[in-house]
C-alpha cells in the first residue's frame, strides 16, 4: 500500500486532482504510511501530527482503503458532523470508493418518538417560545430521516425541551417501547452495525468498551480498526466511562419522573406520590450537609460531617422506600420497571460510595452552589483499557497535535496502558521561524500573587494595542476571567481603542467564533473551551495572551490520588504527571494560533516559570518552535512588519 500511497497524496495523486486547495506534504505521506503498517498488522500506533500536517486525509486513506471495518471516534460532536459531512465524503469520492459510512452519536442527541408524544400530551409547558419549540421538533421529527437534532435549525441547543423529547441510558423503554420499529436511535446503531466507516464521539466510544449503554456492546467486537482523533481528551473520557458518578439532578429527575407516572397511571397510589415527594427533599438535605459554597472532598473527609452522613443515609432509605411503592405498581405502565430499575440503581450506587473500600477506586464528593455529585474514579484505567487494546484482532490508532511533552509520550501511553506502542511525531510543515514570536512578559508578580491577574489584564492591554485587537486572551481560571471581563473594555476605551470585546458564556461557543470572525478586529475572553477544538484561521486571530502555565489545580481529589500513587511506586508525581499534562495542555492552548501557512501571530504565556523554572525547558520544548522573547518591542517590531496592524 506505500506506493499506493505516495502518488494518491503527491501533486498528480487522486486527492490533488479531486480538492483544488490539496498540497502534496511529505510529513502527511509519511504519517498515512505509519496509520496502514499499524492497520496491515492489527497494532497500534500513537501518532502525533502538528498542526498543518493534514492527518485527518492521512487516516482516512489508508482506512479506506483497508478494506475492513473501521471506527473512527472524534473528540466533539461538532468534529463528529464535520468528518462524517464533508472530510469522509470528499476522499471517498476523490479515491472512487464504494464505502458505505454511518453517523452514530449518544441516545439523547435524537428524538424519541415516546418522549415527545408525552411531552405533546401532557402540557408540561406554558412559555409561548418553549410550546412553539415542541410544535417545531415534533413537525422535525415527522420529515427527518435522521431525527439528530442537530439537523433542527429552528430550535435552539440550549431550549428546556429537549431534555424533555429525547431518551437517556435510563428512561429509554428499548424494545418495549410502542415506537420501537421507527426509532431513530435503533435505525442509526442499524445503519452502523452494516456500514463500512462508522463516525462517533470518545464518549459513545467508551460506553461500548465500558458497556455503559445497553445494545451498543455489538458494535466495537464488528470492526477491525479503531482510529481515535484528538486522542489527548481519551485518558479523562476513558475515566470517566469506567468510574461512576451520582447527582443531585439524578435523584431529583427520577423523583419527578415518578411523581409524573403516579399522576398519570396511579393517582389512588398517594403513598407513591409521598415517598417521591422524599426522595426529592432528601436529595437536596445531602448539599444542606455541607456547610461550603462549592469544593471537592474525599470520601473519608466527609465521615465527619455529621449532616452529611445523615442526609445521605436517608436518602438511601427513602429510594429503598420509592422501589417497594414502584414494585407495587409495576404493572402500571410501561415506564414503571424502567423507573424502578433506576430508583435500585442510584440506591446501590449511593450505599457502595459510603460503604465500598476498594483501593483502586478514589472516592470523592463535588459539591456546587446548587447541588452535589458522588464519584468513584479509577485510580488508573491503564489495566482495563490495555484488554481492549492489546490481543485483539483489531488495529488501534491513537493522534492528535498534542500527544507528548517534548517529544515524550510516555504519560498518554502510561494513562491507557500503551506502554509498548510504537510512537512517532510529524512535525507542521508551517513556517514558524517567520509566522510568529513567542513572549514572556518580565516583571509580572508570581501566579500565586493576588495581583498576577491584573497585571497580565495591563499587559495584555499593551499588546491588544499592538495586534489591533484581533486576540484571545485565555485564562486558567473562571475567576480571573471574570475579572479579566469586569475591566477589559474600560481600560480600552480609556486608551480610546475601540476593540468589541467578547466573553465567554455571554453566546453560545459558536455563535462566539461566528462574531469574532466576522468582527475581524475582537477581542475574545475565554477560559478551558476555547483552549483545544477552535480554528480561527487568517487575520481576525493574531494574538494568543495566556495568563499562566495550566497546572491541573491541586485540590483535585483524583490528581492528588494518582501523584501519592505514583510517589509510592517511587516515581516523582510532579515530572513525571503534572508537567507532561501541564506541557499537552500548553500546547494545545497555543495551537489556537497558527491554523494556516498564511497566518501570522503571537503567543504571549504571562508566566515567568516559563524561564526561571529548570521544568521550564520541557514545556518549551512542547512549543511551535517560533523565535522567543522576552522585549515588548519586539512584539511591536513584528506586528509593525506584518503590515496588518489597525490599531
């Protein structure tokens, strides 16, 4: 297949003759050739591909072209619609192939034909918008073939109806459902169990692994290659789907959705209305147990918090209560077994977080101003994860731009127990000497000082003024973000720089990025979610402003687990776990700059750690390799070069 592939990616290749914009990229060549040996000899490969390389066409080829089964798992849903929509389609028809693809994402992205019924029927709204929005899914529902509401323009992600008309693990009816031979979630995972290419997320990925999702187990033993893209989001989602976690929100739905059934099938049944009724209030005594605004506790530090103890046993009591008065009236309806079936779930899972002392889980409390989850999370998931890897008769891809710290991928491959896969980069075929400067600010506080946020907001202003706008400033903290917002457009308009400034969370992510690009000259504030999975190619981003080196905090329940693990098996929790993260992390943050050959920016990390810390080298190392300095008047000089300052 080498040679196949070396003139499909070439400048005469079918991929050049078919995309007008397609350019021939030896790192691409070489990484597609790395992606079929791993392929031909059902291994694994941890591939990491700089930003440029083009290793989404380097996967899909060589998938293609296997002949096999494949499964491809994407880090976001909207990745998830842009693979499967336009990537996948445009090489399949440039190679001329008979491939068959499917789109397969998590249960509550479709409507339920059952839920929207009842939602129809019961009135549950009196909002004129939120009523219109029912009316719309439902004329949606009548005409989609896909029924993803993604495909439902006309209501908004964020309407209070959509938890309402789709199904979940738990309230899903399967086959006694009276919708079950039209429904969408059926029809997809039919279409998926033939197709050749399926298109999924990392989190419908890990349920079937994990078995979290009753039915989808089928799907993975089909396929002879897995290829997950942006791999570096795998270790926390692969944690997440083999641990489990209890809220507040799922005590309180279920105790509504029984009061709900109880009006609807039983209303003589008062007993049933009364123990949901106690459910419900004993949820909300388990967050009044806690005497804090908002933290993280492990299991043993809440032993001696009385009330909480207390509360949570009670609540235990009271679902034992809500099963006996739902067995009673089983035969009700069709959703009373599902009902019961979760009020003995959540029961065990509350009594096996206060009483279960297994050593390889870690066992914490989240609790928010509004509410509270109980966790119990894997010390590791390398050992589970390695069964599914290593001696099956399937290959498994794992790339990202973002995979090691300096060129050392032994954390991702220690996280998921991949120690013995072969791991390679490829570098970005960018000009980075030319396209941008990196910079450290001197002078600036400590990022523990009270005052390092407001001097990264001053010399963030000084550096907007150089760019014109046209930056993301992106912090490591809600907290200093907010702060960063409360003052930024005075402190513009003081300098009588007229720069839109927008903040995350005041629009959805997406309508964020349509404004800034259109705006071309914004300034856009954000935190976490704007660090990875955001392209903003060409002028409107020039300037990337990060507050501080992203350490994982440390009042984390599960990282300070891992670190006393780690020290325990004699290794250095800060070396060998917290800079590597720190290092993806960085990296990541930075690649929001340079998305094409055309671009031109700055990086500026408000960290003086950077420099002065011996650490400080390998997380250079994991940086594009553009000159470094540390004069602001060599920002000016760069920006002034680039002719595209309009400050």
């Amino acid at each position: 297949m080498t040679s196949d592939l070396a003139r499909i990616f070439g400048p005469d290749g079918a991929l050049a003759q078919a995309l007008p914009n397609f350019r021939a990229r030896p790192q691409q060549i070489e990484l597609a050739e790395a992606i079929a040996e791993a392929i031909t000899s059902n291994g694994q490969l941890l591939a990491e591909a700089g930003t440029g390389t083009g290793k989404t066409f380097a996967y899909l080829v060589p998938a293609l072209l296997s002949g096999g089964k494949v499964i491809i798992a994407t880090g976001t849903k909207t990745l998830q619609d842009q693979l499967f929509d336009r990537d996948l389609p445009r090489v399949r028809d440039a190679l001329k192939l008979p491939i068959e693809a499917a789109l397969l994402k998590g249960r509550t992205n479709y409507v339920c034909h059952y839920h929207l019924a009842r939602t129809r029927s019961e009135g549950r709204f009196t909002a004129r918008e939120h009523i219109a929005h029912v009316q719309r899914i439902g004329a949606f529902a009548e005409r989609s073939n896909t029924g993803d509401r993604a495909d439902c323009e006309t209501v908004p992600e964020s309407s209070p109806v959509w938890p309402l008309v789709t199904s979940t693990r738990d309230n899903c009816l399967g086959s006694e459902c009276g919708h079950y031979k039209e429904c969408f979630v059926m029809k997809a995972r039919r279409e998926a169990l033939t197709a050749d290419v399926v298109v999924v997320n990392h989190h419908l990925l890990f349920a079937d692994i994990a078995l979290k999702d009753d039915g989808l187990g089928e799907l993975l033993p089909a396929c002879n290659t897995v290829i997950i893209d942006e791999a570096h989001r795998a270790p926390d989602v692969a944690t997440v789907f083999f641990g489990e976690s209890t809220s507040m929100l799922q005590v309180t739905e279920l105790a509504r959705d029984v009061e709900l059934e109880q009006r609807r099938v039983a209303r003589e049944a008062s007993d049933l209305l009364d123990s949901a009724l106690a459910v419900g209030m004993a949820a909300r005594a388990v967050r009044l147990g806690f005497d804090l605004g908002s933290a993280k506790i492990v299991r043993d530090d809440t032993r001696s918090r009385r009330e909480f103890v207390d509360a949570l046993d009670r609540l235990i009591d009271e679902l034992s209560t809500l099963a006996d008065g739902i067995e009673s009236q089983a035969e009700r309806s069709e959703e009373m077994p599902g009902l019961l079936k979760r009020t003995r779930a959540l029961a065990e899972r509350l009594s096996a977080w206060r009483d279960d002392s297994r050593g390889d889980l870690i066992r914490w409390a989240d609790i928010s101003a509004n509410g509270w989850q109980l966790h119990a999370t894997p010390l590791s998931v390398a050992d589970v994860f390695r069964k599914e890897t290593v001696g099956t008769a399937r290959s498994w891809i794992f790339t990202s731009a973002t995979l090691s710290a300096g060129g050392d991928f032994s954390l991702f491959a220690r996280q998921l127990g991949l120690d013995a896969a072969p791991a390679k980069s490829w570098p970005s075929p960018f000009d980075y000497a030319n396209a941008g400067r990196i910079y450290v600010p001197q002078g600036l506080p400590p990022p523990n000082s009270p005052t390092h946020t407001q001097a990264v907001i001053d010399a963030a202003l000084e550096l907007v003024a150089l760019s014109g706008g046209r930056a993301f400033l992106l912090f490591t903290s809600l907290r200093a973000l907010r702060q960063c917002a409360e003052v930024f457009p005075q402190k513009l308009r003081e300098r009588d720089l007229e720069f839109p400034v927008l903040t995350q969370n005041d629009a959805p992510k997406g309508e964020l990025l349509r404004r800034f690009r259109t705006l071309g000259n914004a300034v856009l504030i954000g935190s976490q979610s704007f660090w990875e999975g955001v392209d903003v190619a060409g002028d409107a981003l020039s300037l990337v402003v990060i507050d501080k080196l992203p350490f994982a905090p440390p009042d984390d329940p599960v990282l300070a687990a891992r670190m006393k693990y780690l020290e325990e098996q004699g290794g250095s929790p800060f070396m060998d776990w917290q800079v590597p993260q720190a290092a993806i992390s960085l990296k990541q943050g930075a690649g929001r700059l340079i998305r094409s050959e055309s671009d031109r920016g700055v990086l500026a990390i408000c960290d003086d750690r950077l420099v002065s810390k011996g650490y400080g080298r390998v997380l250079r190392a994991s940086l594009p390799p553009m000159p470094f300095t540390r004069a602001l008047s060599d920002v000016a000089v760069f920006f002034a070069s680039s002719g595209r300052v309009d400050a």
